[in-house]
C-alpha cells in the first residue's frame, strides 16, 4: 500500500490524536491541577453547576465537525467520576448524556439529508464522509454500533446516513440501540473504575489505545485487499 493510502486510512485516529496531544500540551503549559486535586475541582464544579454543563457539552460533541474541537468527552467522563459511589448520580449523568447525543445525531443525520453537510466538507471530514457512506451501504445497523463508541466517529456516520437518504425511522431505531449499549458500556466502566480513570486519560495510555486502533485498521485493510485478490 502507498503512504496516501495509509494516510486515508488512518486520517480518523491521527487527527483525534493530535488534537488529544495538543490539548495536553495546552494542559500542562497552563499548570491545570491533574489527578485527585482535578477531580476534587469538578466535582465542586458539576455540583454548583448540575447536569446542564454535561448536557451541553454531549450535545456540542455529539455535532458534526463541532465535537472535533471540543472536549466534550473529557467533560462527560468527568461527570461520571464525579458522582463518586452515588449510582443514582451515575445514571442521570449517562441518562443526560444519552438524551443530549441522541438529539445532536438526529441533527447530524438532518444536516446530511437536506445536504447542509456541505459546507462544513472543506474542514477535511470527506474523506470520513466516504468511508461511513460505504460502510452503511454494506450493513446499516453493523456500521452504526460500530461507530457509536465514540462520538466523532458516531457524528460523521449519522450525517452519512442522512447523506444516504437512510430511513428516518431505522436511523432513529438503530440510533437509539447504539447509544444505549454505549453509553451504558462507558458509564459502567468508568463508574466502577473510579477517580482512577483519570489515570488511564493521561498520553502513555491513549497512545497505546490509538496504535491498537491503526493497527487494526492497517490489518483489517490488508486481510480485505488479500480477499479481493483471491
């Protein structure tokens, strides 16, 4: 394969890396506090401030071309670990958090329909565009669960499916199951995983996870080229 191919290929995971290193980079320029002062800080935080702040920012990074420059993840998973043990506190924040995401994916889809996703095309999201549409063609509710672990990923595939002119009411349908598998998924995790998840959102691990994601990309590329030749 040639380094363009690569390139295409791997165009998801590099982009979200370097703008993860850049926010760290900002982070640790500033001198923001990190671990157990960090989380002490949110949790005074989400308290003054309630659920709003986690729905606007699901909302904000469940849009199309929106959540690549906003954290809106980061203040998700911290609205989990703030809530500590409460597990009433736990499920309102992924609740909120599911609502706010099933809203900003139906627009998403809505944008792609009416072909308003055009003009937000030139910010480098085509390529992504063409191969979430190629993926929905083959199975639309395969390439919707898929996707929908993360919200920039889930965002391009939603427009797509709008682009595709998909039925309103499986997206909705198919929609709804992903999020909730998801986000359920993510809650869970992080609620039991504790203040120790700000642990795993420091660069050594998310660096581990984004070669495991090129890696199995590269693979899965290669094991479908051999295919086409056999």
């Amino acid at each position: 394969m040639k380094l363009k191919e690569y390139l295409k290929l791997l165009y998801i995971p590099l982009s979200l890396i370097i703008a993860y290193l850049l926010m760290v980079l900002i982070w640790r320029l500033l001198g923001l506090p990190e671990d157990a002062e960090f989380v002490n800080l949110v949790t005074a935080f989400f308290n003054r401030y309630g659920l709003l702040v986690v729905f606007i920012g699901a909302l904000i990074e469940g849009f199309f071309l929106l959540g690549q420059y906003f954290p809106g993840s980061t203040i998700i998973f911290l609205g989990v670990i703030s809530a500590g043990n409460n597990g009433l506190r736990v499920t309102q924040v992924v609740s909120v958090v599911a609502i706010a995401f099933f809203i900003s994916y139906t627009l998403n889809y809505l944008l792609g329909y009416y072909g308003w996703h055009k003009l937000f095309v030139k910010f480098g999201l085509k390529k992504s565009l063409k191969n979430a549409q190629k993926k929905l063609k083959t199975n639309e509710l395969r390439a919707i669960l898929l996707s929908y672990w993360e919200p920039n990923l889930s965002s391009i595939m939603a427009t797509a499916a709008g682009t595709l002119k998909m039925n309103i009411k499986k997206f909705l349908i198919y929609s709804a199951i992903g999020i909730l598998i998801w986000e359920t998924f993510w809650g869970l995790l992080v609620f039991f995983i504790g203040a120790q998840a700000i642990a795993l959102m420091g660069p050594k691990y998310i660096l581990v996870i984004f070669l495991i994601w090129v890696i199995l990309i590269i693979l899965s590329e290669l094991i479908r080229k051999r295919r086409q030749k056999k």
